[in-house]
C-alpha cells in the first residue's frame, strides 16, 4: 500500500455507529434546509482540469487533486486511471453512497457492499474509423454483492430506490444537456 492510500484508509474508520450518526446528522440537515427553501437542493458542482504529460490530466475538485490517464496503447504514461475508468470508479462510488442512504432510510440493513462496473466501448469512433459507432459505452453492467440479514426480495427492493435516486446512475442513463464552448487563452 502507497503512503497516500494508508493515509486514506486510515480516515475511512468510521463505523456501523459513527455511520448513522453521519446519516442522521446530514438526512436532517439536508430534509430540513430543503423544507425551508427548496433551491437549496440545487447544487452546482466544479472541476477543473490541465493537461500534462503525454495525454494526462491534473484534476482539482474543491480541495482535493486527482490524475486521468491512458494506458500506453492510448498514447499515456499509465500514471492513472482512464477517464472512462473513472467514469465507472464515479458510478460505483455514487451507488455505494446511495446504497447506504437509502438502507438507512428504508431501514433494510447490510454489513459489507462492493460493487463491480464493466462497461463496452467501441474505440472505432475515437479514432474516426467508423463514424456510425458511438464514441461512448455501449453497455454497462453493475454487480453489486451485499452481505446482511434481509431477504433477497428486501435487497431488491433497496436496489430499485438506489436505482431511482443515484445521480451519477441517471448520468449514465438519461441524456443531459452539456454546452461546450472553447476559447483562446
């Protein structure tokens, strides 16, 4: 393990306990400022990016600074995940939050989850061989294994309100508008 990802590691102990207070605390402040002034679930969100290296990218999203990479076959220096990766790094980690939230609110209790994303891509776009195929995935597939008490069909459940209620999920699901402008700096 790097240096970093102990450091990492060693912030992520909270436990079942510290969890739903964590819940609890963020749920009611949440529900009541939503309550209050319903624009104040409207949030916008901001990354900037500068390209390094090969075909690189230094990510700074508030405080926190990240790297986007392609392997060598995609002319990178493999120093980090791809952009598509991270796209389903993004998914992933959006379900694991929503699965805890709603878990909590539908109180349908697990102890562990992990979560698989595999997605298809067709590179024939992205290199201007074949123009009718879409640059983007094709298909993409989630598991998700959870361990705890419930049924099966209880599961189910908190799958469906996960399923109706993750925004990176409906990112990948529903079209959204993007303006795209570009400028010389």
């Amino acid at each position: 393990m790097t240096q970093i990802t102990e450091d990492i590691a060693s912030r992520l102990s909270a436990g079942a306990d510290e969890r739903v207070q964590r819940l609890d605390s963020a749920g009611g402040s949440w529900s009541s400022s939503i309550d209050g002034r319903r624009e104040a679930a409207h949030l916008t969100y901001s990354v900037t990016g500068e390209g390094e290296g090969a075909v690189a990218t230094r990510l700074r999203a508030g405080k926190h600074e990240f790297w986007v990479d392609e392997p060598a076959a995609l002319a990178g220096d493999d120093v980090a995940p791809s952009p598509v990766e991270v796209a389903l790094g993004a998914l992933i980690s959006c379900q694991v939050v929503v699965y805890r939230l709603y878990a909590h609110l539908l109180k349908i209790p697990f102890e562990d989850i992990s979560v698989t994303a595999e997605g298809d891509l067709d590179a024939a776009k992205l290199f201007g061989k074949d123009e009718a195929a879409r640059p983007g995935f094709t298909d993409v597939r989630l598991q998700v294994s959870i361990t705890g008490p419930e049924s099966q069909e209880r599961y189910e459940q908190l799958r469906a309100a996960v399923d109706e209620h993750c925004p990176v999920l409906d990112l990948f699901s529903n079209p959204t508008p993007v303006t795209s402008t570009v400028r010389k700096a």
